[in-house]
C-alpha cells in the first residue's frame, strides 16, 4: 500500500529493489574480438575493491582452470552484459590465485564504478567464461560528502504535504519522517532546470522540484529529524528511467532501467546528485534511500510485464545496484534499501505479485553472487486485510509466527527480523542488516480507541525488536481516496481535527508514555501489553 503525500506534486511510495541467479548457463556469445563461451560458474571467486585511484580484482581457485595460453584474461562488462561481452582490461598468469590492478577512472567517461568483471581463459579456441561476475563492492572509498547520521528514535511518521509548513510533526515529536520523490518531478524539462555533470555527461533536473525539496528536507535536519527519501518511477515523458520490460502506461510506478546503457547513467547520476546534494551542506541530509517501493507486488507498485521471479528480481537488483553505489560513493553513511510489502511466505495472486520472502531469497543470493553489499530492507507489515485495526489479533489464516506465515503484520514482524539474521542475510560485516518498518497505518473505521491501541501497541513492538530502526506511520491525514476504500489511517481526520491516536502518539515515547500505553492494554483487554508483544 503506498502513502500520500502530496509534496510539490503528489507522491507515492513504490520500491525498487533486487535479484537473484544461478548464474549456471552454457551458451555462446560473439563479441568483436572473438567467440566466447560461457562455462559453469563457481571455478574462480572473484571480488573487486576500489584502492586508491585503481579497482583491485582478486581472483582464487582451489582448482586452476584450463587456459590455452597460460592466462586468465579479465573483462570489463557493462550492468546488462551476460556472458563475457566488454572490454579486456587485464590479464594475469593462470594459478590458484591471481590479482589485477586497473584504472577506476572515477567520474569520468570511462568510469569502472558501474561495471562488473569476469575472468576468462581460452580453451579450444573459445573464451570461456571460469569465474563469477563481480562488482566493486566498497563504493563507499569514493564518499567525498560523508556525514553522520541524524541520531534519532525510531518513531517516524509519513506527513501530509498540506501540513507540512504547519509544524505539526515537531508537535507531534517525531523522530523520522518519509517522504517520495517522484521520477517525473525530478525529470520533468518544462521550466527552469539545474544541471549536474557526472561522468563526462551533463543532466538537468527540475529547479521548482529541487527546490521544494531543498527547503522540506532542511527543515527536517533542522527539527533532529531523520530523513527517509522513497525514490519512485512513475510514468513520464522520458522513459529512459522506465525498464524496457515495463513501458506500458497506466500503471502506478515502473521498475527502474539498468537494461541498456542510457538507463544505468541516468540512474547512477540522479543517485548521486542527490546523495552529495542533500549530505549537510545547508540542504539538510538523506539518511535513508529507498528505491522503488513493495518491489514484490510486480503488476501494483513496480510494474514490469509478466515475467518469471528470478528474471523480475534479477532487472531490479541490477538498478539498485546501481544506485547503491552512486549512492555510497557520495555519502557512505546513507542507507539504501529495498522494499517488500506484508506478504511474505506466499502470494494469493502469483501472475500479479511475488512472496516478499521469495524475492528476498533471490534478490540476496544474487547479489552475493556478484559481490555482497551493505543492502538494507524496507518492510510494510500492514494489518490482514488493511481494513483490520485490530493489530494485536489478526487472523492465524494470515499470520503466524513461524517463517511460512502468509503474511508479516506488526503482531508477527520477528519473523522477518529472525530471517534476516540468519547467516546468509547478513551485511559483508557479518552484522544484521538495517531493517525499517517504512509504511504501517491503522484505520479508525473500528472506533478511534481501536485506532489508538494499535497503534500504541506497533510502537511498542518496534520498540521492542533490536532489529528494527524506525518505525514509520502512514499517514499524519487521512486521505480521501482511502476514506472511500474504508481506510481512514491518519491520526488527524479530513476536517483537520485531532484524532485519539495523536495524543498516543505523541506522547509514546515521553514521560507520561506508560499512561497511553495502559490506555491501549485497556482497550485491548490485557493487563500488560508487554504480555502480547514478541521481543527480540
């Protein structure tokens, strides 16, 4: 479900996100210089670090490969490149362990930031592909605009845009807010434009957009308040942001393009004006990127055609790697993430929407398989159905607190914390993985107390789980298209009054705290409201 803002020009909440493959194929690809065979991966691992002003790749093997001519030839190849096709950059003598030193060209024409690299040996003729790909993995070592992040709570709001100048969110206390960034906002060329130049190319985004956003997200570093930007494609004149797969119109927002090179440019340089814009230098500061939103609800929230998981996961991981590292290389504190919805273990429409476990799965092995990285996840453990305000008592149909629950609500929201620190979910770092709770709303259609406790109760779940960062409230206002849907999630009703739950809210996390949380136990019928909370 997405939010509501309307900053500037109407925003809402979409994901982006990743993929994964087995990278096993045997097929034959012709490139200008010869014939190359893919082979089996897994022979040689291959990483790639930035040193200084080279891309250091290292390759080992318990096993040599066969190589004709005694080498391991090294390929520069482009996001969307299978096989072997690219540029021969290096080559080293074959053995159980080789290093190659290459030119990163930073912020240039010629730039290895956005590329991957494989090693190949030729065997009967044919350049046969005998490692992993593997990206540059610390983009990080670039950051010339590093800063520290807002030290704040987790309690986090998604704020009306026509409140916005009212100063209701530092009433309110809050400590992280969210808000989208629409693609054809940013993009759009009507009207005066500020340019950027980015690896030997000039871009132009909308003056009017950055400027509204300027003064939002200064406004918010100047109220201690973490900012979360939800970076969304939608539909737009310029399709090059648009995957190929999904340019049909019509849709709400699009998975993003790293399909073909005009693609992979343009998002690695709206990536990085924006992270080196908004890092502290008088505009305020992006904490947290989120890139796309509820990227597993394909035909919803992250349009692309009608395709298998592992190729649908596989387009986005690709885009967000790319904005991963523009991002990093700018700002190595921020966060970028990726986003699922409340529907984990299955899916009741699998041509429409994928299981956000599913797609965690393939999306965490391949980007392991290509270099792992510091990713971060974006949850929305909306009720069952969304019309529910019952928080603490969804149905045991729906949610369970085992790893195949259908669905992840607030009530069960351990069960994606507990996967996530499973070995192989785990940063480079070997720590647990940032985890956001970026989209929860609760509906006062069940009377504004059920509201209130279930809201109450939430928090203190959140407050409760090491794992989650922030806990982040959809909305301030209700919305009138949800109101017809039978959703009324804000804490502040359409005529603008106060509803039970903001007074819950703004004083969960103050001294008086324990007298609402009391409050909602009331409501709920328990004594205790820790007594229904799972802790971790």
């Amino acid at each position: 479900m997405k939010g509501n803002n309307r900053f500037v020009v109407g925003v809402k909440r979409c994901i982006c996100a990743l993929l994964c493959i087995a990278l096993v194929v045997m097929s034959v690809i012709y490139t200008d210089s010869a014939c190359i065979k893919v082979e089996a991966d897994g022979l040689v691992s291959l990483s790639a670090c930035i040193s200084g002003s080279n891309v250091v790749i290292k390759a080992t093997t318990s096993s040599v490969p066969s190589s004709a001519d005694g080498l391991y030839h090294l390929y520069a190849q482009n996001v969307y490149d299978t096989g072997v096709k690219g540029t021969e950059v290096a080559s080293a003598a074959v053995g159980t362990s080789a290093t190659f030193t290459v030119a990163l060209n930073n912020n240039s024409a010629n730039s290895m930031l956005y590329k991957k690299f494989v090693v190949a040996t030729s065997q009967s003729g044919v350049m046969t592909q005998v490692s992993n790909a593997a990206y540059i993995t610390n983009p990080e070592a670039l950051a010339t605009h590093t800063v520290a992040r807002v030290q704040a709570g987790k309690k986090g709001i998604i704020p009306e845009s026509t409140m916005i100048h009212s100063g209701d969110i530092v009433t309110l206390g809050i400590d992280q807010c969210s808000y989208n960034l629409l693609m054809s906002q940013l993009l759009n060329k009507s009207g005066a434009q500020i340019t950027y130049n980015y690896n030997g190319k000039t871009y132009s985004f909308n003056a009017g957009t950055v400027q509204a956003y300027d003064w939002l997200i200064s406004m918010f570093k100047q109220n201690g308040i973490s900012c979360t930007m939800v970076l969304l494609n939608d539909w737009h004149a310029d399709l090059t942001s648009i995957n190929p797969l999904s340019r049909s119109a019509g849709h709400s927002y699009y998975a993003y393009n790293a399909a073909d090179q005009a693609g992979v440019e343009l998002l690695a340089a709206i990536g990085s004006f924006l992270a080196s814009r908004y890092s502290n230098q008088g505009l305020g500061q992006i904490d947290n990127f989120v890139i796309g939103n509820e990227i597993n609800a394909r035909y919803l929230w992250n349009y692309m055609s009608n395709v298998d998981v592992t190729t649908y996961t596989v387009q986005n991981a690709n885009a967000f790697r790319v904005f991963y590292n523009a991002i990093k290389s700018q700002n190595a504190n921020a966060n970028v993430y990726t986003c699922i919805d409340q529907m984990w273990a299955s899916t009741n429409e699998p041509n429409r929407y994928y299981a956000g476990k599913e797609y965690l799965d393939i999306f965490n092995s391949y980007i392991s398989s290509e270099g792992n990285i510091d990713w971060s996840l974006a949850v929305h453990p909306y009720d069952v159905p969304l019309t529910n305000s019952y928080a603490w008592a969804n149905s045991s149909k729906y949610v369970t607190h085992d790893i195949s629950s259908p669905y992840v609500a607030m009530q069960n929201v351990e069960v994606v914390t507990d996967y996530m620190c499973t070995p192989t979910f785990k940063a480079p770092n070997g720590q647990v993985r940032s985890i956001i709770c970026s989209e929860v709303g609760y509906s006062s259609t069940a009377g504004e107390a059920v509201q209130a406790a279930a809201i109450t109760y939430a928090y203190e779940v959140a407050m409760n789980n090491q794992y989650i960062d922030a806990f982040i409230y959809n909305k301030e206002m209700d919305a009138s298209a949800e109101l017809a849907q039978g959703l009324a999630l804000g804490l502040v009703s359409s005529r603008g009054t106060h509803k039970q739950a903001y007074a819950y809210y703004q004083n969960l996390d103050g001294p008086n705290a324990q007298q609402y949380i009391n409050a909602a136990a009331a409501t709920i019928g328990v004594t205790d409201l820790n007594s229904i909370i799972v802790k971790r």
